[in-house]
C-alpha cells in the first residue's frame, strides 16, 4: 500500500514540477529591464526577414497593482469590520448565517461576481462597463468574505481571559474589541489580509468583462486596464511568438509574486507561534 | 458600601462604565458590514435575473434543454454546456479523486514524521498556482502531450468505445477533464488528510490488535471512521470543479456543441462565459448572463452542500479557507 500511495503523491507531483520548470525556463528567457517598462510589442513571429521586439508588461504591472490597491482598500476594512462582528457578537441566526454563506462565498467561482459586476454596470453604467472601477469591484467582492472568515477566526483565537480582565477594568466592549482583541489578533488578521491579496492577484475570470485588459498604459478608472493575469490569459492563446514569451515572463513574476506573498505569511505565522510559546 | 458604583447617575445600573452609545454604534457598524455581505448575496441574483430576464422571456425553462447555441439565428440553449461541466467534472473527480486519497492516506498514516510537513507545504503548492498559469502549461505541455501520445494510445487500445473515437485535435474535454483532475488535489488531499487525522487512535489500535493488516486497518478503522469528511472533501472538489473557468477555457477548445467523443472541443458553464462574453450584445448577452445565473444557483447549491457536511465533521469553526 505504501508504494500505491507514494504513486499516487508521484502523479500530483510530477505536473507541479513540470509547470514550475516550464514556467522558470520559458519565463527567465525573456525577463530584462524592458520587460518591465515597455509596453505590448507589435506582434511578430520569429522569421527571416525581421527581428521581434520583444516589448514588455509594463502597462498590466501598473494594472494589476491598481486594481490590487484599490479593491484591498475597499474590502479589507469592510472584512475585518464582519470579521469581528462574527467573532463578538456570535449568537443568533443571523451571525450563522452571515458566517454560512461568507464561507459559501468564498468557494463560488470567481467569474460570477464578474458577471454580476458586468451585469450591474449594464444596467446603472452603460457606457463603464468595461472599466478598472468595474475590475475593482469585481475583486473587492472575491476578497471581502475571504477576509471576514480568517478574521474572525484569528479573534476566536484571543483568549476569552482576555476580554473579561478587560471588561473587568471597566474598558467597554467596543474598546475592548477595537483595542485590546484586534491588537492580539494582529498577526492573524494580517496574515488574512496578505493571503486575499495573493489569491486575488491572480484572478483572471472576474476581469476578463470588467477591466477588459488594455495594451497601452493607462490608470483611469472609466476606461479598461490591463492586469497581468489577463496578459497571460490572452497572450497564451495568441499564435505570435513573441506574445508567447511575454506571457510565460508574466507567469514567472507571478509566480514570484505569490511564492513571496507565501514566504511573508509563514514568517508572521512563525513569529506570532515563537511569542506564544516564549508567554505560554 | 460594598462596591464603588454611582449611586443615582442614569444609567448606571445598566451599565457602570457609561459608555453605551461607543458600544451601540460599534454594535451597529459592524453588524452592517456583515449584512452588506447577506445584501451582497441577494444583489447578485437579483441583478443578474433582471439581465436574464430577456433571454428567460424569449426561451423559458426549454432553455436548459435546448441544444443549440447559434448567436446567428438567435437561438440559445445551456444543454451543450451543462453536458461539458458534467463531462469534465466527472473526469475531474475519476482521475483526481483517488490520487488525492492516495495522497491524504500518504500522508495522515504512512509517511515518516520527519518528511509529512514538507511534503504537505508542497502539495498545497499545487492550490497556490493561479489558474491561469494552469492553463498556460496546459497550452504548451498538456495539450501537446495528449494529442501526440496519450490520446492516440488510448484511441489505440480502447478506440471500440464511442466516447475514444472520432478526429484528436489535443484540444478538448479529456484534457480539460485532466487538468481539473491535477487542481482538485489540492483541495480534495488537504481536507482528506484532516479528516483522516481527526480519527482517534484508539480505532487504529483496535483494529491492529484484532490482528488486521496495515491496509485493513486503515480501511476498517480509518477510512470508515471520515467517511463523512472525506464525502465533505469531494463534494467541496466537485465545487471547485464546477467552478474552475480559465485553465478550462484554455485548453477545451471553444464549441459549442455536444460530441459523443471525449477528444473533441466542448465548452463549460463557466468557459463559454470567459469566451463569449466580451463580444456578446442584446440577446446573446442576455442568455450569458442566464447561464452565469444558472452556474451561480448551482454552485451554491453545491457549496452549501459541502460546507454542511464539511461543518458536521470539524464542526462550525473549521475549514474558514476552502
């Protein structure tokens, strides 16, 4: 049984290991300076006659970034706000249900929430419907349950002794929560907040009818804009080489995007267990 | 007196430190964050029904069993992509369900302590992969891969079934099947693996002592014990599954229509969405958004499902991220 199961690990890690090489291989080929400040090149095969520019994603990093900003600084307040509220007040049916259906949330596919962005601008906005305000939205919406739940399990984490030493100093509860508990809870709470935004960094689904992607750079919020997983979305099934290259460039710096977001939570989730354990 | 409250000042009885309006408001406030996501929900089936609405007037309920989807002549109908999400989930779970039990198993019973935390930090590398990425290997090393050696092999030897016959483009619901197989793992693997740790010793210990086998003991006295939460965890795949759109997009190959072959083009829920919908006006846009509203109700439904049977196991706290 032992070498069935081992197989079994075989067969999950052999594409894991086959999309990390392909993606360092091709991506590291065509990163440089100007891969990061031009903008889309003209496409262009490898042939006799011409030379391929090989252009850069310049204008879906500054996308993705503004989108990235903006949508985390509309939802993770708002998270956070749930968050407690599901954590402090957890009696009665409209906590459970709160807390069922942001976990329900969380595990809907992310194109819906697009769709439903699109279909609400159809409505109020005719004429933004493809726009960055759209994609903001449209991410707000993916991160907002997510940062509810890990916030408020990182305040279920805080000691009830600690809340009553507090309310038994005559702090009221809203200082209670807001200073003592959230301050505890910090790392958590961070930790939920750096996690959405790597998950969210790299959603394509719920920008394809919102922000649209744009080849040129652009950083208004009515018109669309670019983001770097778009790029990779349609430079992949695009028949030119040198569209090609840049998209595999772009899945490596996401890739290093998320493996550092990654490596920053591990290390906050580390500290936050080596202070316990000195306390405990 | 035997405590220090103010005698006669309002409200102190109800409240000795008088601070009710910072707690009512701080009450309220965050209590309206947390309707706003109810409100959420309940906003997103109500504006895409009013976009739906056209196309739900012109077609009704025929409309998921209609089988032609032709913006030319106008006619729409979700039966194409309601086959391909069933074909490629269904694929999706035969292949990946059993790898991901391997794995958990591997990893809750037979695997050295010294070697189980990393090994699990790189299984779960697998969910941290964007799914576009999936889609762009999928484009330049899956699809070339099935098309030049695994489907011809399997046309080969197992070509007298229908669903192995007919042209092999690489393209197509067998290799969409695949690769929603390899991004369920994660996920199927990871709840696995808890459900199986969550099972107390005493059942393993009892079940060697009767004098079972190292597999029997795990079959009797493990496995049988998180049936349930290993039921959660592929229900919770089958969520993912359902929902997975763009690494499917890449590499099913954009028709829209049913074939009876496993190596032809088809289309999902969810991919005819991510495909059509940026050039789509009038009518078409409104029965795209009747299949986004279709895909929503049933990938709730789905994820309720799951996150209930998830919830019976670890109870209500457990499992905050999916």
């Amino acid at each position: 049984m032992m070498g069935l199961t081992v197989l079994c690990l075989g067969v999950a890690l052999v594409p894991l290991g086959s999309i990390l090489y392909s993606v360092a291989v091709q991506g590291g080929s065509v990163i440089n300076v100007d891969f990061f400040t031009q903008t889309q090149p003209a496409p262009c095969s490898p042939n006799p006659i011409t030379t391929c520019t090989q252009g850069g994603i310049g204008q879906a990093l500054v996308g993705t970034l503004l989108l990235l900003s903006l949508s985390c600084l509309i939802a993770i307040p708002l998270g956070i706000l749930t968050g407690i509220y599901l954590a402090e007040y957890g009696k009665g049916p409209l906590v459970h249900g709160v807390r069922f259906f942001a976990d329900v949330m969380t595990g809907l596919p992310s194109i819906v929430f697009g769709m439903f962005v699109y279909a609400a601008f159809l409505i109020v906005f005719p004429g933004r419907v493809f726009s960055a305000l759209a994609g903001v939205l449209a991410l707000a919406l993916l991160v907002l349950p997510f940062v509810a739940r890990t916030t408020e399990e990182s305040l279920r984490l805080v000691p009830n002794g600690l809340r009553e030493a507090a309310l038994a100093l005559g702090l009221p509860k809203y200082k209670v929560t807001g200073r003592i508990v959230l301050s505890s809870a910090r790392d958590g709470v961070v930790t939920g907040a750096i996690l959405a935004m790597g998950r969210v960094g790299g959603e394509t689904a719920p920008l394809i009818m919102t922000a649209f992607g744009n080849i040129y750079m652009s950083t208004r919020l009515d018109q669309p804009i670019g983001a770097m997983s778009l790029l990779i979305f349609y430079n992949a099934a695009s028949p030119y080489a040198n569209w090609n290259a840049l998209a595999w460039g772009a899945a490596l710096i996401l890739a290093l995007m998320m493996l550092g977001l990654s490596i920053a939570v591990r290390i906050l989730l580390r500290r936050r267990f080596r202070e316990r354990r000195i306390g405990a | 007196m035997a405590f220090p409250f103010r005698r006669g000042a309002r409200g102190a009885r109800r409240n000795p430190t008088g601070s009710t309006w910072g707690d009512t408001l701080f009450h309220l406030g965050s209590g309206a964050a947390a309707i706003v996501l109810l409100a959420l929900l309940g906003l997103i089936v109500l504006v895409l029904s009013l976009d739906a609405a056209q196309s739900i007037g012109v077609f009704g309920f025929g409309f998921l069993g209609n089988r032609i989807w032709d913006p030319n002549t106008d006619q729409f109908g979700a039966l194409p992509f309601i086959y391909g999400t069933l074909v490629t989930s269904a694929i999706g779970l035969l292949l990946g369900v059993p790898v991901s039990l391997g794995i958990a198993i591997f990893l809750a019973e037979l695997a050295p302590a010294s070697i189980r935390a990393p090994l699990t930090y790189v299984v779960e590398l697998l969910a941290a992969i964007p799914s576009v990425v999936y889609g762009l290997w999928g484009i330049f090393v899956l699809v070339p891969a099935m098309a030049n050696v695994v489907d011809p092999a399997l046309q080969s030897v197992l070509g007298f079934l229908p669903i192995f016959q007919g042209p092999v483009y690489g393209y197509g619901l067998l290799s969409a099947g695949v690769i929603l197989a390899i991004m369920i793992i994660p996920t199927v693997a990871a709840i696995s693996r808890d459900a199986l740790l969550a099972v107390p010793q005493s059942q393993r210990e009892a079940a060697l002592s009767l004098g079972a086998t190292r597999w029997e003991s795990t079959r009797m006295g493990v496995l049988r014990y998180a049936r349930s939460g290993i039921f959660g965890a592929i229900i919770l795949g089958l969520g993912r599954a359902f929902g997975e759109t763009i690494a499917v997009t890449m590499v099913i190959g954009n028709a829209n229509e049913i074939s009876g072959s496993l190596f032809a083009p088809g289309n999902t829920l969810s991919s005819v969405l991510a495909s059509n919908i940026r050039e789509a006006f009038g009518l078409q846009a409104s029965a795209l958004i009747e299949l986004a509203l279709v895909l929503f109700l049933v990938t709730l439904v789905i994820n309720a499902f799951a996150r209930i049977m998830v919830w019976r196991v670890f109870g209500e706290r457990g499992e905050a991220v999916s």
